[in-house]
C-alpha cells in the first residue's frame, strides 16, 4: 500500500486509478511518451515488482471482465 501512495503522490498527472489486486485502470491524459516514462519509472521502484501496460485500441479496453469503451468523452461499460 505504501508503494501505491508513493506513486500517486508523486504523480498528480493521473486523472483516474482504480486497484483491483494486481490490476490497476488509470486513465492517462498525458502523451504516450509521458506514459512511458511513467512505466519506466513505476518498473524502477522495485525490481521484483513489474508493470505492463495495455493501452486502448479503437477506443476499446478490456479490464478485467469489463468492456471499456470511450465514446463522447465518457465511458461506457458492458
């Protein structure tokens, strides 16, 4: 938990995160290159800890058993 803390601290950039056991949902308004570097930085904290990132794709995210999509600036679940 402290890790988790640290991180959103650190980085008030992140407009939305949402944990769900080794799951995290964060909603990115910065550039892909920022978003890299975020994943860089998240995977030097801790060795034995690594992140991955799914990024969207035509709009459409799967998380966990959700069905992400953005239409009109909103997002709409399935």
């Amino acid at each position: 938990m402290f890790l988790m803390k640290r991180i959103i601290s650190n980085h008030l950039s992140l407009n939305f995160w949402k944990r769900d056991e080794d799951d995290i949902l964060v909603i990115w308004n910065q550039g892909d290159f920022e978003l890299d570097c975020m994943l860089w930085y998240l995977n030097g904290i801790e060795p034995r800890i690594q992140f991955t990132i799914e990024k969207e794709k035509d709009g459409c995210l799967p998380f966990l058993d959700i069905h992400i999509r953005r239409e009109s600036g909103q997002l709409v679940t399935k």
